[in-house]
C-alpha cells in the first residue's frame, strides 16, 4: 500500500470522525435505527442544535441515512448506511482497546 496515496484519505476521515459529538453520534446509531429524541436522550450534554448540525453533515457524507416517514404527525429516523455500518468494527476495537488501557471514569489515579 502506498502510504502517500492513502494518508488523505486516512486525515479526511479522521477530521469527519474527531468533529466533537460525532463518533458518539455514530456509535449510538450502531444499535439500530433511531428518531432524534432517543439520539438526544442517550446524550445529555449534546444540544439539540449540535446533534442536528452532526446529523446533517453525517449526511452529506452518506454515513447517516435520514426516512420520512409520511404519518402524522410526521415521523423521521436516522440510521447508519452502508457506509456507517463499515464503521461497526472500528469502533468495536476501539471499545476493547479503551476497555484494556483506559480507566474507569471513576477510578482515575490522582
């Protein structure tokens, strides 16, 4: 593999996924399908507004999915495209490796 080639490809990616609230935002659409509440909900610092403009740049990058659903009232859904689901075991590695060498928030050395 030629590392020029690759590295930016490798910084974009790193730049989509290091934009604050957005790996969270990612990590908590890995479960399924999810309307914005449940999304703002499973993140209590994140504001509406913050959690909307992540949502529509994970969109215009094609790693987030956005249905309208015609009911009433209207009901929309976000989930992970193809493209976000390839992010599944990325993610899955960075939990075991946080899990081995990170502490527990509460059991930080001082």
């Amino acid at each position: 593999m030629d590392q020029s080639q690759m590295c930016p490809r490798f910084e974009k990616a790193v730049e989509i996924l290091s934009k604050r609230w957005t790996s969270l935002i990612v990590f908590q659409l890995l479960s399924g399908p999810q309307r914005f509440v449940n999304i703002d909900h499973a993140l209590p610092n994140l504001s509406g507004k913050v959690l909307s403009e992540r949502l529509k740049e994970l969109e215009l990058e094609g790693i987030v999915k956005r249905v309208v659903f015609p009911e009433s009232p209207v009901r929309i859904e976000y989930s992970l495209s193809d493209k976000g689901r390839a992010l599944a075991p990325i993610f899955g590695e960075i939990a075991k490796w946080s899990s081995e060498w990170l502490p527990v928030p509460d059991e930080v050395a001082p």
